[in-house]
RNA sequence: GUCCCCAUCGUCUAGAGGCCUAGGACUCCACUCUUUCAAGGUGGCAACACGGGUUCAAAUCCCGUUGGGGACACCA
C-alpha cells in the first residue's frame, strides 16, 4: 500500500479559525493514525486579500495546536508556471478553449438563468466557436470543456456517493484573461504534485470535488479520495465565519484555553468513539477514522469547551500553569518580586479546580499578590462591619501567639478561638477571609493564610482595625 | 431560484431492524461533602421533526413533506 498523505491548505485571508484548525486537526490525524504524511500548502494566490501576517497567525496557531506538518509547506502562489503548464496542456489538447466573454456578458447569463430557474452557471458559449471571432484586441481566459452529459460521482468518505449531473457544472475558468491560473486548476494540480491521497476538507467544497475529480481525468492523473467534513456553526445554526463570531485559535489561547483541551473538544465535534468524551492524542491518533465522522453540522458550544478545559487544568502539571499565571499577572501588573512568585507558586494547585480556563485562574491568583492595604468588594466590605473588625483584630492577636503557620496548625488555632468564643467556624472564617482576600470566595482559608505567611496575613488582618 | 448535503434531549453525540422503558457528555436543578466558592460524589429534568410505506418487529430501511445548512466568481 502506498503512503498515506493528506494536507491542510488554508487560504491566509485571515486567522485560523475554529472550522480550520478542526479540518486540520482531522488532516493531521488522518495522517498521524496511517503512519502518513501531513502537509502544508498556503494558498496565498489572491493577491490583494493575502497577508503575511495571516500566513503567520495560521503557522502559529497549527503549531501551538500541537499539529506539526511534514516537509515544507508549499506555498501555492509560487507554482503558477505549473498551473499554467497544466491549463495550457488541456488547451493544447484540445480539453479547454478560448472564452472571449466580457464580465459585463457573464453577469448578464447569470441573471438570465436565474429568472429562468437556472442554475447560474456559463453556458458554454465560446465552447465551439472559433477564436477568429474573438474582438479585436480582446484577452481569453481559458476555460475547461467539461464532460456535457452524464453525471460525476464522488465517493465520498464521510458524505457516501454524491452524485452531480455535469449539466449543473459548467465550463470553469483554469487562467484568467491576464493569464494567471484559478483556484481550480491550482488545486488540482498541488493536489497531484504533493502527492495527496485523501482530501479532507470543509462540507463546502463538497461540489468543487466534482469539478476537480474532472480535472484529474483530463490531466490523466489518478485523483484523491475525498472526505467532506460538516461545516461548525455558531451558536444560533449558521456557518461560523470572521464576520460571524468564529474567533482565530489565538483567541482561544489568549483566554487561556489549552491545546489539549481545544483538540478534545474539536474532535468529539463530529467525530465520536462510543460514548468517549475525555479522548487523549494518542488515543485519538489510534481511533481516529473517517467512518466515525458525522454528517450533520455541528454547533460551537464555548461551556463544553470550558468544562473540557477544566478538566485538562486538573491534570496539568501546577508548575506549568503557575508559569502561565505569572506570564499574566505580569503583564498587567509589572514585574513580580520573588515573594509574590512565590506565594503564586504554592497558591496555584488550590486555585485549580477553582478556575475553568487560565485567565480566571490568574485572576483568581491576584489577591495573593496584591498590595496592601487591599479594597474589599461589595459582600466582603458588608462582612467587615464593626463587629467582623472587631472579630478579625481579635483573632489577629490570638494568631499572633501562634508559632507553628502550617495549615494544620492555623486551623487547629482558629477552631479553638471559634470555640472560645461560642461561634461558628464560618462566623470567623469568612470576615477572616474578607480581610485577607477582600472577597467572599476563595481557597480553604486556613491554606490562604499558609500560603500569604505570618507576616502578611497579620498585616491584612491590621488593614481592617477599627 | 437551481443543485448538493443534513435531521436523536437546549448543545455535542451513542445507536448500523429486536439488546431502546433510547445511553453518555455539557448546561440546568436537587442532594452530598464543607470555613466560602469551586472541584468531586449521588440523583433529576430533557430527544428519535412530521406523514406514508416495507417488516412479525423501525430511532434504525424506502418515499414524501417540513425544517436547517452549503454551493452556485476571471475568491480561495
């Protein structure tokens, strides 16, 4: 059996959105699971709406995804003289023409179609007509005499047979009238260079596979199998698109969301292995099929998302994730001193399970680091009236005597002075919290204190005396 | 409009004729744990779009309706 190779080949108009990275996440697996190859090709031939800083976002967002591409990526607008090549061959041979038609012409049959209840397409009129009849000084583009009867049929992997009558597909144009080739016959031909044996692309290519697996036999090359995977939506049904709330993946990690989780999530969305739903890569890369993959668009969930998140948190190494707080924390607060580094360090692992993506978790984490004397919010402050203060300033001088700040201990002395004085562990514990984390949720108190030290917990709770 | 694709809880999905009184996950609700908030544990609400067939038997097969989506460029 020859080698497997799929590719992934964004147009760099913009960023990687959630839809690419899913295709190319499927690509990769494809690919990964067969021992295959995963390639790369930027389709940058539209000049005026390609940037190098999408071709950039695109790399970017692949790699950060984890999904690593084989060989060098191809970058489609430097193979024209191949396309060419390749267009001027079928005109040679006699499997594509001179069209002398004027976009205003062309216009003008598409509206006629489609009052007629057309499907709007060319109607082949420069098929046969001889290019003496051109206009003077008039430039052709090059379009492809496709098949007029019959149908073409794409056995689709994931859409099954998909049969299109080839009077519903008409007479592409492979090189426009300045000579520079389409979408079209790049595809075909990059498809056939690099070798690609299996397509797995967007539901909306699902018609262009017709007109390409036409190509191919024209050009007496084998084509590729094809699988056409359901677009995602949005939330409200339609398809996710830039101006259409789909955010680039950069977003995502910017939100704090780790590749681990976005590739579990973005798998289990249309693709399924039983009622698997935690599914790690290397799990993925040996279960991975196309026969599993959905044919019903799916919609964008952001709380499954974040619920998958946090479970990829919890099982995060909390070093790491301390790392990425910091990263955070610094750029909005300045450069933190080894104390608060510290404290961020041993605070992190309880702030885990507290927090679904990393940006709650740094903002969670800022209590810990930040200056005294701190502004409690609204329920905090309520907690701190005359008789918490009193309450807190109480317990600052019990505390004080305290000579073991271990956890153990600091809960240990606070339950006694609870005790002490006929209350409730929660009567003490949440105005003693509101003092020293100016909010009325956070970790298990007694770690709070323990991680904060002697100094500055005795310090936070003086902030609040009357 | 024409062509193509799709159709199970609100969402993602399991289900390839009897295992379905339709399973799992997210969300939501309750309980539990508990110093708060989470996380965890337990339980609950919630779906086969509709109409015809085929069959002893249909969520599963066929046809139609309805609904949704996509494609119809000298863009990719």
């Amino acid at each position: 059996m020859s080698e497997i190779v799929t590719r992934f080949a964004p147009s760099p108009t913009g960023f990687l959105h959630i839809g690419g990275a899913r295709t190319a996440l499927f690509n990769w697996l494809y690919a990964r699971h067969h021992g295959g190859c995963f390639r790369l090709r930027i389709e940058d031939t539209d000049r005026v709406r390609s940037t190098d800083a999408a071709k950039q976002a695109i790399l970017e967002g692949l790699v950060w995804l984890g999904l690593n591409w084989d060989d060098d990526p191809v970058y489609q607008s430097q193979r024209s003289e191949r396309h060419t090549e390749a267009a001027q061959r079928l005109l040679s041979e006699g499997r594509a023409y001179q069209c002398y038609c004027t976009p205003e012409e062309l216009a003008e049959m598409r509206a006629q179609a489609k009052t007629a209840g057309r499907s709007a397409r060319y109607d082949g009129r420069w098929r046969d007509r001889d290019s003496s009849d051109a206009p003077a000084g008039a430039k052709p583009t090059i379009r492809f005499k496709a098949p007029k009867g019959g149908e073409t049929v794409v056995d689709d992997k994931v859409q099954g047979l998909v049969r299109i009558a080839n009077s519903e597909l008409d007479d592409m144009v492979l090189l426009r009238a300045d000579g520079t080739p389409t979408y079209t016959i790049a595809v075909v031909v990059d498809d056939h260079d690099m070798g690609v044996t299996q397509v797995i692309r967007g539901d909306d290519h699902l018609v262009n596979a017709a007109r390409q697996q036409q190509l191919f036999h024209a050009l007496g090359w084998p084509a590729p199998s094809y699988a056409h995977i359901p677009l995602i939506h949005g939330s409200d049904g339609a398809k996710l698109s830039k101006r259409h709330g789909a955010l680039g993946v950069e977003a995502y990690r910017e939100a704090g969301i780790l590749p681990a989780a976005l590739r579990n999530y973005l798998l289990r969305l249309g693709w399924s292995h039983g009622d698997d739903e935690i599914i790690s890569t290397e799990q993925a890369i040996s279960w991975f099929d196309l026969d599993s993959v959905g044919r019903g668009a799916a919609r964008f969930d952001r709380e499954k998302l974040l619920s998958l998140n946090g479970h990829y948190m919890r099982e995060s190494d909390p070093g790491f994730l301390a790392d990425m707080v910091m990263d955070r924390l610094e750029k909005s607060q300045g450069t933190l001193g080894s104390i608060a580094r510290d404290r961020v360090r041993r605070a992190i692992p309880g702030l885990i399970a507290r927090s679904k993506d990393i940006s709650e978790l740094a903002d969670k984490s800022a209590f810990y680091v930040a200056e005294r004397p701190l502004v409690p919010d609204g329920k905090a402050a309520r907690l701190l009236d005359d008789s918490g203060r009193k309450l807190v300033t109480l317990l600052a001088v019990y505390l004080d005597k305290l000579d073991d700040w271990q956890p153990a201990a600091l809960e240990n002395a606070v339950r006694t002075f609870a005790e002490r004085e006929e209350m409730k562990l929660g009567a003490v514990a949440q105005p003693l919290r509101a003092a020293l984390t100016g909010s009325t949720a956070s970790p298990g108190i007694f770690e709070v204190l323990a991680v904060l030290g002697r100094d500055e917990s005795l310090a936070r709770m003086g902030d609040v005396k009357i």
